[in-house]
C-alpha cells in the first residue's frame, strides 16, 4: 500500500517542529544542572568588626536565617562601649541577599544602653564560609569579617 504525498510530508513536518524544541528543552535542563547554587548561610558565625582608627576589634557571634532573599538574624557581642556593669550588647539584624552580596542593619536593642543602627555591606566567598565587607554609622566606616 502506498502512502499519499501528504501522508509522507506530514512526519518530517512534525519532525521539523519537534526537533527544535526537545533540542531547547535539553540545553536550558542542562543549564539548570550545571548552575552553581548560591551557598547555604544561615546558621551560627563568629566575626569581628574593626575600627579606622585602629581601636582593638570587637568580636561578635551571630546567628543568621535566610528565607528566599531575606536575611535575619541576631547579633551578641562584648560591650566595648554601653554601660560597663552589662557585659555583652544583643542586635537584632534585617537585610537582603542578591548572589554573594549581602546588606544588612544591625539595631542595638538598648541593653546595656545603645541604640543605633549600624549598615553593613559584605561579599560572600564561593563556599558560603567567609562573609567580608564594610560596616558604617554616621560618619565612621570600618571593616567585618565573620566565619562559620
């Protein structure tokens, strides 16, 4: 039996329409495989905020969570500068997340009496392990760096 001209055509069209599209759909799957995914930073840190004026570092431990692009989290750290009778300063921490950027504030929450708002800008390493940047109020600016 044998098949009409239509009948022979109509297969190599499909093929025509298929073949480009399973060709695209198995090149974005195969981006979609191989992309890096943004490391994990939620969860406990330890790091060290440094003044210009070469003042000795503070040390801090902040616990981090991170939902979508949104980072929060709370800061301890040892009173270098609130009432002397508290020995630690608590801050609580809101900011975003794009890639490796990261900008926070940090807000003292008034015990041991400050108040105020630090912003932070910093860049995660590849590894999610390292976070480093800039911190600043008013008219001062210093260095972070905080670790797993």
């Amino acid at each position: 039996m044998m098949r009409s001209h239509a009948d022979r055509c109509a297969l190599p069209n499909i093929a025509r329409i298929l073949l480009p599209l399973l060709v695209c759909l198995m090149w974005t799957q195969g981006d979609a495989q191989n992309a890096p995914s943004a490391p994990v930073i939620s969860g406990g840190w330890h790091g060290l905020y440094l003044y210009p004026d070469g003042r000795p570092g503070v040390s801090f431990l902040f616990e981090l969570a991170e939902t979508n692009s949104r980072v929060t989290g709370r800061i301890a750290e040892i009173n270098t500068f609130g009432d002397r009778n508290v020995p630690f300063l608590f801050a609580d921490v809101i900011g975003d997340r794009s890639g490796n950027l990261i900008v926070f504030s940090k807000t003292y929450d008034g015990t041991g009496g400050p108040h105020h708002t630090v912003k932070y800008t910093g860049t995660i390493d590849p590894n999610g392990a390292i976070i480093s940047g800039t911190w600043s109020v008013g008219n001062q600016t210093g260095t972070f760096q905080i670790s797993k």
